[in-house]
C-alpha cells in the first residue's frame, strides 16, 4: 500500500545518504585509531534480499520485522532473505508489547521459535524491547541460558528458573501449566484484540458500548483465571524459603489483576447493553459493578507494588486513562452509579432529566463489596468476576426485601387466599 511505498522510498534515500557519507570510513575513526561500529536501525524488510548491496560498507543493521514475537514467527521467512554471510545482522524480539497493553504477556514459545531460527540463519544476534517489565522472569532466563547453550528449550529453561527456586518438580510443573495459559491469553489477545489495553486515553471508557463480549473475549478470561488458580495452588506445595514464597504471592496478586480488569470491562459493556434498552436498574447495577472490579484490580497491583514499574502501571488507571477526571464523572458516564445526596434530583441519564430516588440498600452494600473480595483474595478461592456475580444477586435481593413487590395474590390457592 501507499505506506510500504512510502516506507522504501524513504528507505533508498536514507541509504543513499548513509553510504555516501560513511563509505570512505573518515566519520567513525575514533582519536586513538580505532573505528566506531555504524550500526543500521530497522531497515525496510523488503530490503533484506539486497541489503549487502545497499548499507555502507561494514555497516551492521538491528531489525524489526513486526510488533509482537508471534507476528515474527508467522512471517519468519523474511529472515532467510536477510544474507546474514554478508551483513551482520541482529533481530529485535518484542517481550511485552504496548499493543496487547497492560495486561500480563508472555511470549516464550514464539521467542524460541525466533532464537533457534536466528541461530540456524547465522544471524549475529537478538536485542529486545518491552513496555512493561512485569511476569518476564521466565523469558528473560530462558534469553540467558539459550544465548550460550543451543539446546536450551523454553521447557528446560523454566525448569532449570522454577524447580531451582521452589525445591520440588512438581510445583514447577504446575507453574508450567499455568505459563502456558498466559502464552495463550497473550497469542489471542494479540491475534483477535491488538489495541485491547493499549496505555492511552480512553482505553478503558473506550469498551462503554453495548453488546456482547466475543468468544475470544471469554477464551481470554479462561486462560488468565486459570494461570491465576495455578499460582495460587503452587503455594501450597512445600517451597525453599529463599523468597519462593513472596514471588508466587507477587505473581498470584498480579494475575488477579488480569481477572478482575477483563470483568471490569464485561459489566461495562452489560451496562451499555442496558442503558440503550433503558434499563436503568440494570445499568446502574452494571456500572458499580465495573468501578468495583476496576478497583479491585488497583488493589490487586498495589498490594505487592515493589518497584517504579508496578507503580507506573497503577498510575495508568488515573483519570486520564481510565475514568473521567471531574466531580461530573457520574453524570458523564450515567452511567457511573447512583446520583449524589440523599434527596431526589433531577439526574442526567441516557442524556435526558430523570428523576431518581437514592437507594437505601446501595450504601451498605457498597460498602461490604470490598472486604468481600479482599477476603476472598485472602484466601485464594473464588475469581473476583463469581464474587461480583454474587454480590449482584446479593444486591437484588436486599433491593427487594427494602422495596418489597406488590403482591398480585397471582397463586391463591397457595397462599390461603381465597
């Protein structure tokens, strides 16, 4: 297309540029006589097949191919086109992309799919790039062992991390399970939902439309709820006490996080669903249902926040990010919950005045939903998104004993009535 066009165009003209300018060597001899190293970054891979002919001479390049380590693999026959005899070339491997977002990443399998193939091409080497340094303990050890032992696998490579650190196989062996569900999140999520969690305005307002979620949607949640429920069963398995311990719970306190951000974004949705078929109990229900899990998944990070990386990520779901930043959130997003005051006003929802009365079950329900997950979380049994489903159907019920039905006496002869 026209930005391919434009993007060897530009491409010719920077190498053109380049090989005039450093071809006689004068540029990049160093004041004790020895050459500094010229090093080409990402240069078109439609240039790959003639790459030798179009570098200054001895230039060495660092290439992109694409965003995410799967999208590599799937075109890695655009390596075989580099003359790596000829050129000393390296590839950029993506660990954790900013396009699949702030979601938890792994993408071992495609990084040794890339390394063996990068080995067998002759290529010199691999440089890496990651937006948020977190659950990348595997693959950074997997990078570090498989840089000087060929027969390194990303199976013998956990091994060797995880059996080391917890004392016994068999932890390791469920914790291999459980990475083996994040490789599945992250492959779909990067296959069916590039942009999903994307760190930019917006991106959590931006899933407050109606529908329903997709099948790719609930595939996601499957396999992070399962990577979750294997970290928290590794803790019961007898553990060195060299910190195994506190990097499980570390791990176990972000999977939550995962969980509970993915229901978050379902009761949005359902509370879009609900406004545009008017209904508002529904709606409003749906939407403090959003705001909890969106809070509990806060929580979730902050409770083991070790370094400026965790920090940086919570720091992401601020006003900016995630919910409007004014005292008028709740009548911007109606769309947020009940209307502030204890009296009746006059209230802007599907951006027309209706007239809502305060409920009085609201308020303390509100205010047990946050000891409940925090138990729960505690003891590690339940998924934040069953919690939330109960604690709606807690919240009906306590709505209807306040504000009983009228009775219809519909059944008489069970009542007694006549």
């Amino acid at each position: 297309g026209d930005r391919g066009e434009a993007s060897i165009r530009g491409n010719v003209v920077g190498m053109a540029f380049f090989s005039r300018l450093f071809d006689d060597g004068k540029l990049l001899r160093r004041p004790d006589g020895s050459k500094a190293e010229l090093v080409i970054r990402q240069p078109d891979p439609a240039l790959f097949p003639i790459l030798d002919r179009v570098l200054p001479n001895g230039a060495a390049t660092l290439n992109f191919v694409d965003y995410t380590a799967r999208r590599i693999t799937e075109s890695k026959e655009l390596l075989a086109q580099l003359p790596a005899k000829k050129v000393k070339a390296s590839l950029i491997m993506t660990l954790a992309d900013d396009n699949v977002g702030v979601l938890a990443q792994s993408t071992t399998q495609h990084i040794d799919t890339l390394v063996q193939e990068i080995r067998k091409l002759g290529w010199d080497g691999f440089s890496t790039r990651y937006w948020i340094p977190g659950e990348l303990d595997s693959t950074v050890h997997y990078l570090s062992r498989a840089s000087w032992e060929p027969k390194t696998t990303r199976v013998s490579a956990h091994h060797d991390l995880w059996e080391g650190i917890l004392g016994n196989r068999a932890g390791s062996e469920r914790l291999l399970i459980g990475w083996n569900h994040l490789e599945d999140a992250t492959h779909t999520l990067d296959k069916n939902a590039i942009g999903f969690g994307f760190p930019v305005p917006g991106m959590f307002l931006k899933h407050n439309n109606p529908g329903e979620t997709p099948k790719w949607f609930t595939d996601v949640n499957d396999h992070y709820t399962q990577w979750m429920i294997e970290l928290y069963r590794v803790q019961g398995a007898p553990i060195h006490r060299n910190g195994g311990k506190q990097l499980l719970f570390y791990y176990a306190k972000r999977s939550e996080f995962n969980v509970a951000y993915l229901a978050a974004v379902k009761a949005l949705k359902a509370a879009a669903t609900a406004r545009k078929a008017k209904d508002l109990d529904t709606a409003i229900e749906q939407m403090e249902t959003a705001m909890d899990q969106l809070n509990g998944a806060i929580t979730s990070l902050a409770d083991v926040a070790q370094g400026q990386s965790d920090r940086g990520l919570i720091a992401t779901f601020g006003p900016k990010f995630c919910l409007p930043a004014s005292g008028s959130r709740v009548r911007e997003t109606a769309r947020r919950g009940r209307p502030v005051g204890e009296r009746s006003r006059r209230f802007g929802i599907f951006r027309k005045g209706v007239s809502i009365e305060r409920d009085a079950v609201t308020g303390p329900i509100r205010c047990d939903r946050m000891p409940v997950l925090k138990l729960h979380r505690i003891r590690g049994q339940a998924v934040p998104g069953q919690v939330a489903e109960l604690q709606v159907q807690a919240f009906r019920q306590a709505r209807r004993q306040v504000n009983p039905p009228k009775s219809s006496n519909v059944f008489p002869s069970e009542t007694g009535t006549p």
